[in-house]
C-alpha cells in the first residue's frame, strides 16, 4: 500500500507539499497540485493516518488550547474560525480534537496536565501567544509537541508556528488611513500583552514615524467609561481616524463615540479579524481579513507531519513557519467625506 512518502517521492515534493495538497491549502501552486495528484493516482493512494496511530501505539487526538479567559474566546468568533480550520483537517485524517480552557494559566495548565496523563494526548495546537509562555514552558518541560498559532517569544527557531506578519498588517492598515485622507490615526487596545495587538501597534507606529507623526494609542478595558474616551478625544483634537486591533473593540469604539455624542462620520476606523462584528455593525467596519480558518488548517497540517522523519529534516532548514497574508476589506467606516 502506497505511503505519503511515497506519493511525495513520486511527485519530486516533501511529504508535507503533499499533505497540504490534501487540503487544498493556498500555499501549494496549482501546478505543483496536479502533479501531486497524478502521483496519487499513480500509486492508487488513500491516506489512513487512524492505521498508522494504531501501529505507532498513539493517541490520535489534538489537543486544542485556548486562551486563559473564557469569556472573550466565547465572544470572539475568531477561536471559532480556527477551531472549524483545525476539525476540517483532522477530520479527514481520522483525528479527533480536545479542547483544554481555563480562567487562568495554572487552570488551563491544570487542563493540559489532564489530557496528557489521561488522555495521552501528546499533540498540541496552541492558538494564542502572549509576553507570559507558562503554558508553552509546561509543554517544553514535558516533551510535548506543539504547533502555536501566533509569533513565539522564545526559541523562534525550534518552534513550529503558523500567523499572520501582524506588524506589516498594522502598517498597511494604518496607511490605509493615510491614503483615504485621514492625518492622524490613533491605535486602539485592549491588551498589549498579547503578541498579536502588540505587533499591529509596532507597525501601525512605524507608519506614524515614517510620516513624521508621534505615535497615540488608546485603551479600551472592560471596566472602560465614556468620560474615559472623552478625555482622550478632548486632549487630542488632532485625532480623526483610529487602528482598532480587533472588530470587537471596533465596535466598542463606535459604541463609546456614540455615547459621548460624536459623530461616526467625523472618525475613520479600521480594525482586523472581518468577522461578523465588523459587517453587522452601522456603519460597518472597514477590516483587515487575517483568514483564521486557514491559520487553523495550516497549524493541523504542521502537528500532523511533525513525527514524519522528512519533515523533521525541513524543521531543520528553512520550514519552520507559515505565514498567512492579509486583505483589507473596505466598507463603511472608512469613507472619507
């Protein structure tokens, strides 16, 4: 029976080309595509990955972790877009998936700790990152594999991890801003603790530099009032468009404008994810799509490959990572008068 290394022989590609061809990701031309599938067809290939897991005595379950507060990944559709981009891969490969939540660190810890022991779940896809690593340290310390989706704090190298270049996203989409005719855009946050917002405000300030203009930026928490945004709009007259690092805290922007009386029309506002915060809104938000549900796919594609001896030796070299690129949406919020 022919093996994904056979296939991948055959076509002259790694057996990770081939394993992408599987799932038709974006990252594999459509030529090298057909040549793969001819080899497949050649070789009467069917993939059976459940067969292999039971020859190899291993759990075939991804362990799925999410950020340490529930709540804003219960609100967030982008976790959901992740998680159908992981299932739809593991699906095809008779893999199942387990979930590992918590309030805090030591409880999600506490949760990976669990499916290790109990489950022998060995295989993870870690889909945040943020300055504090305790849960990558806990699985590094434990011999655990894992693919993070996000931009790693440590041992770039060594660690497989899929994201978006969330600096030249914040630059784009502050250029964005410059080129609709809006003069000085403000960064707004919630947490700049997390990698991602962190790195969209590092190019959204490089943006700002190259026009010769000091960086502002601007935090929306969960205890934020609107005499809060009041102040801010009151000591900084100069400010007419705003980077909101995602679509939630673009609307709660529109929403705070609203309650201090200003006019949406007076304010330009981009933000990221285009989830469907940003198209439901009035008027609707401009947003930089980040495609989570391939960031999903592509972090399967990677843990599924990584015990295969061929991709171990790409790791090695030049196939750490995948980026995934980013699109602007434009739409209402954005339209300069």
């Amino acid at each position: 029976m022919a093996t994904i290394k056979d296939v991948a022989h055959e076509a002259g590609v790694s057996p990770s080309t081939v394993s992408r061809t599987l799932h038709d990701s974006s990252l594999i031309s459509q030529e090298t595509k057909a040549k793969i599938w001819r080899a497949m067809k050649k070789l009467n290939y069917s993939p059976n990955f459940a067969a292999q897991n039971l020859a190899n005595n291993t759990s075939n379950i991804i362990g799925i972790i999410l950020p340490p507060d529930e709540e804003s990944v219960a609100n967030n559709p982008f976790f959901g877009q992740i998680l159908q981009g992981i299932t739809s891969v593991c699906n095809q490969q008779a893999y199942m998936v387990s979930i590992a939540t918590g309030k805090d660190n030591a409880e999600l810890i506490e949760n990976v700790q669990m499916m290790m022991e109990r489950g022998r779940v060995k295989r993870f896809i870690v889909t945040f990152s943020q300055q504090s690593d305790d849960v990558l340290e806990y699985l590094d310390r434990n011999n655990a594999e894992y693919v993070l989706i996000g931009e790693p704090i440590k041992n770039i190298a060594e660690t497989l991890y899929v994201n978006n270049d969330n600096v030249a996203a914040g630059n784009d989409a502050t250029e964005y801003l410059f080129d609709k005719g809006y003069h000085y855009p403000v960064y707004v946050y919630e947490n700049l603790e997390e990698i991602v917002q962190k790195d969209r405000f590092s190019g959204y300030s490089h943006a700002m530099e190259r026009k010769g203009k000091t960086p502002l930026n601007y935090q929306i928490k969960k205890d934020h009032t609107k005499e809060k945004l009041q102040e801010f709009i009151d000591q900084h007259p100069e400010a007419d468009s705003m980077v909101a690092c995602d679509d939630i805290i673009g609307v709660a922007l529109q929403n705070g404008l609203l309650a201090i009386h200003q006019n949406l029309d007076d304010y330009g506002i981009i933000s990221f994810n285009n989830s469907l915060f940003a198209r439901s809104t009035h008027p609707s938000l401009t947003s930089v799509e980040i495609f989570p549900i391939s960031l999903g796919m592509e972090a399967a594609v990677l843990i599924l490959n990584i015990d295969d001896q061929d991709f171990t030796r790409l790791r090695s070299t030049n196939f750490s990572h995948v980026v995934i690129p980013h699109k602007i949406i434009e739409r209402e919020s954005t339209k300069n008068n």
